[in-house]
C-alpha cells in the first residue's frame, strides 16, 4: 500500500510541474539602474516574482 501512496503522489507532483512548464510565465528583465532594490512579491495563488523598489522609508539604524 505504500508504494501505491508514493507513486499517487508522484504522479500529483507530476501534474503541477507539466501546468507550469506548459504555461511559462514571462520573466521579468532585471536592470539594476532601475531600482535601488527588488523584492519577492506572491499573490493569493502562491504565484512569485520580483518587484522594483524605487524609493525606501527614510528610516535610520540610530533610530
């Protein structure tokens, strides 16, 4: 029964990955003149990618 288990969720793992090779999303070209610095963003689908940050908070380490 066991290896009825592993090979069931092989075969789920399988699914997921063909869903994201058959619909690739677009990667986003990176220019570090652009940004000061890019964070990881996700949304409610678990879905990633990288945002600009183009201003930070004023925030000091003294404060």
């Amino acid at each position: 029964m066991e290896i009825k288990k592993l090979f069931d969720r092989a075969d789920i793992l399988l699914e997921r990955v063909e869903k994201l090779l058959a619909n690739p999303q677009p990667s986003a070209t990176l220019r570090p003149e652009e940004a000061i610095a890019y964070r990881w963003r996700r949304n409610t689908h678990g879905e990633g990618r990288l945002q600009a940050v183009h201003q930070t908070h004023p925030l000091k380490l003294s404060d």
